[in-house]
C-alpha cells in the first residue's frame, strides 16, 4: 500500500522531502539549545579554569563512560531497525534492545546522581553542597541543568521508540511505505546520543 498524499503535496517525494526538512529543522533547533549550554562550559573553562579542573575530578567519570557504551550500543540497534524498514522488514527486537538501553542509562544516570548528593557536590534544591568556590558551583549548576536536560530528551526518545514497536508488533506501521517515520525517529535518537557524546568531555574530563 502506497503512502497516502496529502494536500498540499502533489506527490509522495515532495512529501517525504518536507517531512525530512521539518525534522533536520527541528533537530537544528535542539542543537542550538544545546550549544549554548556548550559556549558558557566554554566561558566557564577559561575564565576559571583551575576550579573546573577541581569540580571534574570530583564527578564519577567511569559511570559517564559506562552510559557512553550504553547510548553507543543503542544507536546501533536503532540503525538496525532503521536499515531493515527502509527494505520493507520489521525489527521490533531491534527497537526493544535500544529501549531497554536507554531504560538502563537513566537509571544509571539516577544512580549517579544519589551518589553526588550524597558526596555534596550535586546543587538540587535542598541540598547541602560543598565548594570551594562559586565558579565550581556555576559549573556543577551547569552540569545538573545540561545533563537533566538530556535526560528528558533520551526519555522522550525511548517513549518515542516505544511506541513504533508496538506499531512494528501490531502491523499497524507499513513497510516500507512510512518508512520514514522511523528514519526521523532514528536521527531524533542519534541526536540525542550525539550530544551526549559531547558532555561526557566536556564535564567529565574536564581535567
């Protein structure tokens, strides 16, 4: 079954071309977002550099790269189910796999969060915290809001991926025809894998 044309398009390429367009725009959108939580980390390393070397040293650098596997991992089974869509195949497996991927990076995520509360170098409200200077706290505040914000990102990601498996599980998706569903879901989930990449560095072995 062909994908149905819809107004105002004349064909099923021009359709498929924007439905493209609207996601890179939007994927664009997301990088700025979080390009400018990257320029003050920038700001922030040098102008104060010696405190954000000591706020750092300080962060659990192996869980973050435990959570880079884990994200890594999970884009492959994503690209997996992407390639196997566009030739007319469903792979829900493929799809469960990175959902339960990212299901384990929050809750990795979560449990290094407990461990900095716990080591008073997490600024939630509330919390006692322990600097040694306000530059180190900017950081650390910028850590807690950059990360969060990443986090919220994966979970709508796995919520989004979740909802195609069922789809892929039910028939209710055809294949190849709105292949391209996935494919933005895809670029949507490698994204946020991209970002993280970044952070990790940037907080992490900022050393």
């Amino acid at each position: 079954m062909a994908d149905p044309v819809r107004e105002p398009f004349a064909a099923p390429n021009q359709q498929r071309e924007a439905a493209m367009m609207g996601m890179y725009i939007f994927l664009a959108s997301e990088t700025m977002l979080f390009s400018g939580l990257f320029l003050v980390a920038l700001y922030l390393r040098l102008e104060y550099a010696a405190d954000v070397v000591a706020a750092s040293r300080q962060m659990h650098y192996f869980l973050g790269a435990a959570n880079t596997a884990l994200l890594l991992t999970s884009s492959f089974f994503v690209a997996l189910a992407v390639e196997a869509a566009r030739e007319g195949r469903a792979r829900p497996a493929a799809l469960m796999t990175a959902i339960l991927l990212g299901f384990g990076f929050l809750g990795l995520k979560a449990v290094e969060y407990r461990m900095e509360v716990v080591e008073g170098i997490l600024p939630l409200p509330g919390a006692a915290t322990e600097f040694s200077s306000r530059a180190q706290h900017a950081f650390m505040n910028l850590y807690l809001i950059a990360t969060a914000l990443h986090a919220l990102h994966l979970a709508i990601g796995v919520g989004l991926l979740a909802t195609l498996a069922v789809r892929l599980l039910r028939g209710t998706l055809p294949l190849p025809e709105r292949s391209i569903v996935l494919m933005n879901a895809g670029l949507y989930w490698h994204l946020v894998d991209v970002i993280w990449i970044f952070l990790y560095p940037v907080f992490y072995l900022a050393r």
